[in-house]
C-alpha cells in the first residue's frame, strides 16, 4: 500500500519546481484517499539504480512513479528487468521496452505559444529551456523550432537557452540576449521559476 518516488541528487532541483511539487502534493492527496502512503526517496545519482533494486527486494513499495525522464532513459530497462511496476511521469524518447506514461504534450504547447508570437509580429523569439537531456526540453524546442521553421524563420542558436530551470539562470539568459543588438522582442521560458 505504498508507491515509490526515487529522486537523484542531481535532479533535486526538481522538488523546488512548482509542478513538481504541485504533483506530488496531487499524488499525495490521491494516496491517501485510497489508503495508500508516499516513499519519497533523495539518493546519491550514482545509486538510483541501487535503490530501485532495494524498493523491490525488501518490498517497500508496490509500484513507482519515474520523473524527469531522458533520451533512452535507461531506468525503463532496469524496472522491467528488477519487476517492479511503474508509471513514467512524462516520456522518454527512444526508449525501445513499452512503458505507461502521462505527460502533457509539450511539443505542441510550445509550438502553439511560438505561433501566438508570430501571430503578434514577432521574429525575434527567445528561447529558455529546461535542460535539453531531458525529454520534455527536447519536445519543446522541437515546437518551437517547428513553428518557426513553418513561418520561413530559421532558428537562431543565439537565442535558444538551455540549463537548469532557476531564477539565476532564467536572469542569466535573458540578460545577455537583450544585451545583443539584435535582441528579442518576445521570450518562451520552459518554467515559471526561470520567467521570475
């Protein structure tokens, strides 16, 4: 009567995005309601395997749910091979095992935000993404990307922006492309944290 949340070091900035946390609060309330706790596990990166691999043996949980999946996000293969239940909280492009998932879908969201500028005139659309290992930053680019290039616009890399979603780095990206003489005239921000 419990589900697993394993969460690496490295992506511990998660816990402070607001959806991350508006999730998990959504998980939990949902837990409990139907008689079921949380395992909220902080493990060093390089034992995130490991600590599948001890949700299983001792069976602490009944299923887990995956977050911030990557390209061929190689945890798919070691829960299918370890036999513990899962659900992947977004998608992770070439994974070859069938998996379930949910997610929003962040390729067309982002190519209809890019479209809404250029329906306003703007050419000169910035980007600030998420780190773009990560399958929902991958998505959203290709939106954007996509959109641009149906206008006849190509993609500037000078005004795509990829790293942790943070408040420094959002400041830091915009800083210098309005700095460029050619700045944008309109920005797309992967998190609400980095707009800040």
């Amino acid at each position: 009567m419990t589900v697993g949340h394993v969460i690496p070091i490295a992506t511990k900035h998660e816990i402070v995005n607001p959806v991350f946390a508006d999730f998990i609060a959504g998980a939990g309330e949902t837990y409990s309601r139907n008689g079921y706790d949380m395992v909220l596990s902080v493990v060093p990166d390089d034992q995130e395997a490991q600590a599948y691999r001890d949700l299983q043996s001792r069976g602490a949980v009944d299923g887990i749910i995956v977050h911030a999946p990557r390209l061929d996000d190689p945890r798919i293969a070691l829960l299918h091979e370890v036999g513990l239940p899962f659900v992947v909280h977004g998608r992770a492009t070439g994974t070859k095992d069938p998996y379930s998932w949910l997610d929003v879908n962040n390729r067309r969201a982002f190519l209809r935000a890019t479209e809404f500028l250029l329906d306003l005139g703007h050419r000169r659309i910035a980007l600030i993404n998420g780190l773009e290992y990560m399958d929902f930053a991958i998505r959203r680019r290709t939106g954007y990307v996509d959109a641009l290039a149906a206008r006849g616009i190509p993609a500037d890399p000078a005004l795509m922006f990829s790293d942790e979603m943070t408040e420094g780095r959002g400041y830091r990206a915009a800083h210098q492309m309005l700095s460029r003489s050619d700045a944008p005239t309109a920005f797309l921000v992967s998190s609400m944290i980095s707009a800040l």
